[in-house]
C-alpha cells in the first residue's frame, strides 16, 4: 500500500505533469471504483488542472472548481502513460479501474490488482465532501504539527502505539510500513500503550516520525511512477523482512501477523530481547 512519503512523489509527480492542462477524457471501467455520482465524472471534461494536492494518502486533481479524488487503497496504483492507446479498452478486463486522458498524447491510467478491490474514487466540489478526508487527522509533516500537539494527541490513546500510529484520524499518512518503520528507529515496541508514554518519550518518537518520513520523501523525490514500489521496499529496515538480520544489531526480524496483515519488530532494538505473542503462532500451537 502507498503511504504518505509515495503519495507526495506520486503529487508532485502529476503536478509537474498536468498542472495546466486540460482534461479531455475521465473514463472508469470497474464498477467498484467510484465512489460518487454528483456532479458527474464527465463534468471534469474540458476544465484545466490547477493544482495536485494531498491529504493523507489521498489524491487530490483541482480542476477548475472541482476535484478528482483518489485513494489507492491497498493495491491500487497509478500508471502514467505518454502516448494513451487509441482504442477503448473495455470495462472489467484486467486489473484498470480508470482512464485519464489530458488534451494531447499523455494521461494515466488507475489499476488495481487482486480480488479485493478497494481503490476508491471521488468528484467532488470541495475535497471535504469525501468522507476520508473529512475525518483526517493533521499531517505530520505539517509545519503547524509540532512535539506538544503530537504529545497531546497521544496522552488520549489508551491503545497500542503502532495503532496510534496508523490511524488515519489521529495522524494522517502514516501506514503499517511506516509505522514499523518509525517504532524500529524509535526503538520503541509496538505494544507499548500511547498514552504511558512519558514527555520525553512521545517527544523521541515525534524527531524520530519526522526524520523517517522526510527521509523517505526525499529518498522518493523525483521517482518515476513506475518505480515507487520498488523505490519503497528497498527504503524499508525492517518491515516487510521477516527473518533477516536486523541493520542495526544483527539479531533476527520477528514478525506479529493479523487477519490481513502483519507487522515486523527487533526483539533485540524494541522489545528488551523479548518475542512478541503471535496469536497465528498461539493457535497452531495448541
């Protein structure tokens, strides 16, 4: 799943791209894929891109008073194209959930693999209008976001901090990588209750949120699209590397699996040497 560091490359990306330009064509071809019906996908037809903008891991293409928006959820992407096919491609075939064509060769397309089709998309007037990003938390590269409003929000969390992290009406962006991520730098484990943090420890966390995900905006910088992904995984100490010798003390990456995802920790770095209880571990063992 993109998280904020890919959604701000991908922003920054289309920016540079479309920003100026005309929408000559907004075409979806999977049924699950929009989310809204008024005004009408075909009412962007014509209007101009004024800006890219991001809220979270959303997606947002101003255009001449309204906006495309856009959540690629858990497998979805996009596809930039500088020569768009000249024939229609036909609706639920593969793994293309929406066209874009701009006012000449270029445009992109939205994807989505598997069977689980999460991908969400929205036209809007005003981007408030979608309910994700109404209910968002502050960004936390914002600069208004500072160590006392991060320590504030955390003193009310009576739940695990990798929770905190990943809930978007807490923070906005940060996802189950990121967070794995920013708790390993930390060290600081996943099951440690938000609200038992000290001072000085929610403060630790807050320089060590900001240099993880400003790192990774600048490691994804100027990225092709198409490279992102990879861009990402390669970026990653720990999460997604069950098994393999943590970077900093060598002692193996353990992971916690849910029912649809995971989460991977240094015993040795976060957790005072000690495994985390695995339920999926716990019920085969029984």
């Amino acid at each position: 799943m993109p998280e904020m560091p890919e959604v701000e490359a991908l922003r920054e990306f289309l920016d540079e791209r479309i920003t100026g330009r005309r929408i000559a064509g907004v075409l979806p071809l999977a049924v699950s894929v929009l989310k809204t019906f008024d005004p009408p996908l075909d009412a962007l037809e014509g209007r101009t891109v004024t800006r890219v903008a991001r809220h979270g891991k959303f997606l947002d293409i101003a255009a001449d008073g309204l906006h495309l928006v856009f959540h690629l959820a858990r497998a979805g992407w996009l596809r930039w194209r500088d020569s768009m096919p000249d024939t229609r491609p036909r609706p639920g075939k593969g793994p293309l959930a929406l066209r874009v064509r701009l006012d000449g060769p270029e445009g992109f397309d939205l994807t989505e693999a598997g069977t689980r089709k999460s991908l969400a998309v929205h036209c809007v007037r005003d981007p408030r209008d979608v309910p994700g990003i109404a209910r968002l938390g502050p960004d936390p590269l914002d600069p208004s976001f500072g160590r006392e409003r991060f320590t504030g929000l955390l003193k009310s969390e009576n739940r695990r901090i990798k929770g905190v992290l990943r809930d978007q009406q807490v923070v906005a962006g940060i996802g189950n990588a990121y967070s794995d991520e920013i708790l390993h730098a930390a060290r600081m484990s996943p099951f440690r209750i938000a609200a038992r943090l000290s001072e000085e420890q929610s403060a630790e966390l807050y320089d060590v949120m900001q240099a993880t995900l400003r790192t990774a905006v600048e490691r994804a910088r100027g990225t092709e699209a198409g490279e992102l992904k990879a861009g990402k995984r390669s970026g990653m100490r720990v999460h997604g590397r069950t098994g393999e010798p943590c970077p900093v003390c060598g002692d193996t990456i353990r992971e916690v699996a849910y029912s649809d995802s995971s989460l991977q920790y240094c015993p040795t770095c976060q957790t005072g040497g000690k495994p985390l209880a695995d339920r999926r571990l716990s019920r085969l063992l029984k």
